[in-house]
C-alpha cells in the first residue's frame, strides 16, 4: 500500500520529528490536507457541542422534566426529516460537483449550485405542508401539548434541509467552516439568545415557545449562510451558462438518501421509540446522554465530511493506489481519537449530567451501554461515505436497512421493559451488527481490510 503521507528521513529521531511536524504543523499532503480540515471540522463540532450542551442544559432547566421532554420529542422529529427531505443532495453533492470539476463539465457545475438548492426548497415546502396537514388530521389522536410544537416544526422544515444542501456544496469546495458554523454554531448561539429573551420578556418558555426559538434559529442561519455561500460561488466559478441535469442527479442522490434514511432512522430510533413508552422525564434523561457522547460521534461525522469528495475525486481519477493509502488513513484517524474521546467522556460523565440537574445523574450507567455501539461504528471509519462515492449505494443502504429493522425490533422489546438502558443496549447492538456488515461488504468488493488493526 503506498504512502499518502511519506516523509524522507535518515534515523529514527528524524522520522519521529517529521512524523510529528505532520500530524500537528500541517503540510501539503493530502493526508494533512485532510487532517487540518477534519480538525476544523471537529473544533466546529466541538463548539458546537458546547453551545448544544449548554442551550439543553438552560432548557432543561427553564422549561421542567415535561415541556422539555415534549421539545426533545418534536426536535428530534426535525432533525430526522429534515435530514431525509433533501433527496440525499447533500451527500452526494460530494461526489457530482467533484465529478464535474474533472470532466470540465462547468455548465453542469453551475447548474447544480442553483438547481439543487431550488429543487430541495421547493420539494421539501410541499412535503412540509402535506405533513402539517397530516397533523392537523391526527390531532385527535396527538398529546394537545404536542400539536403546536409539530405545527412549528413544519415550519422549521424548509430552511433546515436548503441549509443542510448549503453545507454539501460548501464542504464540496473544502469550505468547512462555512458548511458548518452557521447551522452548528450561529444556529445554536441563536437558539440560546431568543429563548433566554423570551424569559427576559416575562413569557412562559414551554415546548411552543422553545420550538418557536428554535425555527427562527435556522431560519436566520440557513439566510446568513446563503449570502455568503453565493458571494463565494460567483469568485470560484465562473459566469457562464447553466445546464440541469436533474434525472442524474436523482440518479446518484437517492440511492445515497437510502443510506442516509436508514442511517437516520437508526440514530433516532431509540428517542422516538423511548417517547411511546416511557415518560417525557425519562426521554429528557436519555437524551442529555446522548448529547453527552456526542463528541464520540462528531470525530466520525468529522472524518466523513473531509473524506467524502476525496474518495469520489480518486475514483474518478482511476488512482486506486492512493484511494486505498487513503481509506486506511481515515480509518486510523477516526477510531483512536474515538476511543480516547470515549474513556474521557465516561470519567466525568456523571459531573456532566449533573448540570442538566440533579435528577439527570440517573443516566449514568445508561453511557457506559451507549458508548459500546459508538466505539464499535468507529473501528471502520467512514466507510458507509467510501460505498457511496464509488457507486455501491445499494448494498450500503441493504445493510442500514438491516441494521435499522435490529434497532426496531430490540428498542420494542427491550424499552418498555428497562427504559433508557434497553434503548441504548439496542442502538449499541444494531450499530455493532451494522459495522460488522459493512466490514464484509467492503472486503468482498473493494478488497480493502477496514479495521485500525489487524491485516
């Protein structure tokens, strides 16, 4: 396997230095290329996870165990469908923009920066008001306190997914700062300044409320990133006819939006399925651990969003030499920073649950459960991103199909029974089956051993 990273020297001491200069000043390599964009996407996470962190906490806190668990509910829900209802252009802007940069091909290129944007506001305001006309239909039959938080959502839905269409074409160009710091950053920074002005006002911050924060947050956001994002756009590339090629790019997107769906599906199974059997308190209390390890998982999401167009950009190059130096490459950098992310955050987990409030602590054990499936995922990297740049979508969303009916099947048998640690204890074993299903699949036709050890 060839190096993507070498670096000439004499002895041992001058090896380790260099090795060391590499991994903490940079270089022009792509292996350091990818690290000081994986870094700056971590660093985002990491920020964010702070102000995610704390604006859970100040709403755990000013709402109550019951309203907050009802926001939890109803976010969770906007995330998931928000993340499904952009076709899978946001992942596979990644593969189609480098692909057309390749082959030259700048009309196409044009039109898909405009085109996929159009294509997923407008698809995405139609689905929008189709399910806030489905709530209205199942209102008899919802919680009352849920209805307007719902309806609020819908709202929010739109702005969500061109924002998360913003963020692949921008991480597409190596922008990762602005792919992530308006919807990771500003958003939350946004969410924590209208909710603590709607108490300042004398209002009472309850699910509506928040939700309402909330929605004006990505809204504002996803606008503030637009204007930028063009003002780029027009020095990159330039002016000059647009073509759409719409048929194609559903063609690579949705069997990409299969992958994506389930793997959805997967992380947020447990919320939802938590939600119609235990209480909001409890949903509350499961989640503030979720937001705990989330750390864990923003290393993996770090290393999927800088690798992703690099696989499909090799691909396309024929260069199948450096793409395996470079899968190896990624797989190393995503479990072991994953591992010591893990061990730290189960020390001082407790501490951290503390500050949602005293009766979060609860939780505690429920990490050590959760952290298994986190660890696990993470010994293959970002492999699921590797089958969908080269074209074996299909097979990719075959396994998370699997692995999400697992997810199903153990949180309806083990939540109503253990709560919080059979929701966990499901996730860690889908996820578990889930990695080792991509592992195989990967071997057998790529011929790549993805594992951080072994051969």
């Amino acid at each position: 396997m060839a190096s993507i990273d070498a670096q000439p020297a004499a002895g041992a001491q001058a090896r380790l230095i260099a090795r060391l200069r590499a991994v903490f000043a940079g270089g022009s390599s792509e292996a350091s290329l990818t690290r000081r964009l994986a870094g700056t996407i971590f660093v985002i996470r990491v920020i964010s996870a702070a102000l995610a962190y704390l604006s859970q906490i100040l709403l755990a806190r000013w709402m109550g165990g019951s309203d907050y668990g009802t926001y939890v509910y109803v976010w969770t829900w906007v995330l998931l469908l928000g993340s499904m209802m952009d076709f899978g252009i946001s992942a596979s802007a990644q593969k189609i923009i480098p692909e057309y940069r390749t082959s030259g091909d700048n009309a196409l290129l044009r039109g898909f920066l405009l085109g996929s944007r159009w294509m997923t506001f407008a698809v995405s305001t139609l689905l929008s008001a189709a399910m806030a006309g489905l709530v209205k239909l199942l209102s008899p039959w919802i919680e009352a306190r849920e209805v307007i938080p719902l309806y609020i959502g819908c709202l929010t839905l739109p702005a969500f997914v061109v924002a998360n269409t913003q963020d692949g074409i921008a991480r597409s160009h190596d922008w990762m700062r602005l792919g992530l710091m308006p919807q990771f950053i500003l958003r939350q920074a946004l969410i924590i300044g209208l909710t603590a002005g709607t108490l300042v006002l004398g209002f009472h911050l309850g699910a509506s409320a928040a939700m309402a924060a909330s929605a004006g947050a990505v809204w504002i956001a996803m606008i503030g990133q637009m204007i930028v994002l063009n003002r780029r756009l027009a020095r990159h590339v330039a002016p000059g006819p647009r073509a759409y090629d719409v048929r194609a790019w559903l063609t690579i997107s949705l069997p990409i939006l299969l992958v994506e769906s389930f793997y959805l599906l997967l992380s947020y199974t447990d919320v939802l399925v938590l939600q119609q059997f235990r209480t909001p308190e409890e949903v509350g209390v499961y989640f503030a651990v979720v937001k705990t390890l989330a750390l864990v998982s923003f290393i993996h999401y770090a290393m999927s969003a800088t690798t992703a167009h690099r696989f499909a950009e090799y691909n396309a190059l024929g260069d199948k030499e450096r793409l395996s130096a470079y899968v190896a490459h990624a797989i190393n950098w995503t479990f072991w920073p994953s591992l010591g992310a893990t061990i730290a955050l189960l020390a001082v987990g407790k501490p951290l649950l503390w500050l949602f409030g005293p009766k979060f602590v609860v939780g505690y054990d429920i990490m050590f459960v959760a952290a298994i499936g986190l660890v696990v995922r993470a010994a293959i990297g970002p492999v699921e991103r590797l089958l969908n740049m080269l074209g074996h979508q299909h097979v990719c969303a075959a396994a998370y199909a699997a692995a999400f009916a697992m997810n199903v099947a153990l949180c309806v048998l083990l939540v109503p029974r253990y709560g919080g640690h059979g929701a966990a204890a499901a996730t860690s074993i889908s996820l578990s089956f889930e990695t080792v299903l991509l592992f195989a699949i990967v071997r057998r036709r790529l011929g790549l051993h993805v594992l951080p050890f072994g051969r």
